[in-house]
C-alpha cells in the first residue's frame, strides 16, 4: 500500500456553528481537551440519553474541529466508512466514507453505540487507536495517515451488552474512558429548566420522579428514564397537552411494554403529579 500525506482542507461543512448547552457532570471536558492534546482516542461509556453525544458536539464546538457523527446499526460496514466507488455516467468514482473524511480533513470521528455495527468496522479503527494513527483503504490500496488534530471517538451503553454485542477488551483498552451516568438531581433540574423552558419547581418533580423510576430497573425495568425524556417530557407540558399525555408519551410508553411496570411507573409519577 501507498501512503499517503494528507492534508486539512478548510471546509467548514461538518463544524458546529453553534454552542451546544453542556452542563459537564465532572472532569469529562478537561478529560476530553487532554486527550486531545496528547492524540488519544476517546470511548464515552453511559445509558441512552445521558448526554454522550451532547458532550461530543460541545467539545467539536469548544475545539474548533468538524465533527463527522456516525449512528452505528446492524448493516453498518467498513466500506461505509472508508468510501466506496459509484458508478457515475460513464465514469467510476470514488466516494469517501465519513471516518475516511475526518481522517483526510480533521476532526472528530464520532461512531455512536459502536457494538451495534458489524465487526469488521472494530477492526478498521484499530489503527487509528494507537501509535500508528492510520487507515488503510484497501479498495484504494491506499494507508491515509490522520493529522494532528484527528480525534477518534466512541460511544458505548453497556446496560445493552450480552454476548453478542459487547464491547471485547482488545477495542475499550484502545481507548481513554469517559463515564457518564445519569446527572446529579441540581445539575438535571438546571438541564431540563433550561432545555424545555419550564419552571424549576416542575423541572424538579420531573427530575425527582424519574430518579424514583430508575429504581425500577433492578426490578426488571430495562433502563431508566433518560435525561432526553425529561426534556421531552417538559417540552409537551410547556405546550398546553394534558398533563397525562405529555407524562405517559415520555416517562411510560418509551421505556417498557409490559403492563404491569408501567402501572408501577405510573404510581410512581402520580406522588408527584395529578392526572
């Protein structure tokens, strides 16, 4: 194979204009900033909706770096994310995949719930993992060396993991680990206030439900309400729809299908709201 140089173009395409709101829960943006710095990738381990891809947005904003975001899934291959050729008219082009592009111009390569793609996409960031830094492209026959200011980042919940879909440890000792479980109960209340525009005092019963609710989950709860569903949850009150609706769309139905936890759920809610 070829190797190749690779240089940052100035396409700002893929930068976040804006500054996401991130309330950090403890030392994960000082974390991040060093790993940058020292060009280490970094996995971002957490339940659904704890702000992983919050935190990944407002450090591509705080650093100033594009941002190629990635929703891994079962049908996910390398070949997505190195590049593949098209046939266009007459011609065949080469089109560059997401990880290949971030590689080619900078920034952070973010592959989010990483255990949910196909196996062989573990094995194609493995070189970008470590001292190395590159990623060989076989269809071009070509290895792209990543720039200084490339950045690899993972997200992973394990309160999904089994068998089939764990993360092994040949992949997460690759990576500086970033934990981030549910907020602390003044940091969600100043998160949902914020996010869903509703006063503290209903911010608070949300956040203090949902706490409640959590508990359910060593009682056979999957997992607990996110921090996203309380958002949610604000969003539809602040609306006009019924207290019942806006709480059953959001704090029940999202998170179980069996009937008798979602009548605990509901029991719960109701010490804290009238519907």
């Amino acid at each position: 194979m070829k190797h190749d140089s690779v240089k940052k173009s100035e396409s700002g395409d893929f930068r976040v204009a804006k500054e996401p709101f991130y309330l950090p829960q403890g030392s994960e943006i000082e974390i991040f900033e060093a790993a940058h710095q020292k060009k280490l990738p970094v996995l971002l381990n957490g339940p659904t909706g704890s702000g992983k891809t919050r935190l990944v947005e407002h450090m591509a904003w705080r650093l100033k770096l594009p941002l190629y975001t990635v929703a891994c899934h079962d049908d996910l291959s390398a070949n997505d994310l190195t590049g593949r050729y098209i046939i266009k008219g007459a011609e065949v082009e080469w089109i560059d995949g997401p990880l290949l592009m971030a590689v080619r111009e900078g920034g952070i390569a973010y592959l989010d719930e990483i255990v949910e793609a196909r196996k062989d996409v573990t094995v194609v960031i493995h070189p970008l993992t470590d001292h190395r830094r590159y990623l060989p492209v076989e269809k071009r026959s070509k290895i792209f060396h990543a720039p200084d200011d490339f950045m690899m980042v993972i997200s992973y919940n394990p309160n999904y993991q089994s068998v089939l879909k764990e993360l092994k440890p040949s992949t997460r000792q690759r990576f500086i680990s970033i934990n981030l479980g549910w907020p602390a109960e003044d940091l969600e209340i100043r998160i949902v206030c914020r996010e869903a525009g509703v006063e503290e005092e209903t911010a608070g019963k949300l956040v203090k439900a949902a706490n409640k609710i959590r508990n359910l989950v060593h009682q056979g709860l999957e997992e607990g309400v996110s921090t996203r569903e309380l958002v949610y949850a604000g969003m539809l009150l602040k609306s006009g729809l019924t207290m019942r609706d806006s709480l059953h769309a959001t704090m029940i139905e999202p998170l179980t299908y069996d009937s008798d936890l979602k009548k605990s759920i509901e029991e719960v809610l109701k010490n804290y709201f009238s519907f």
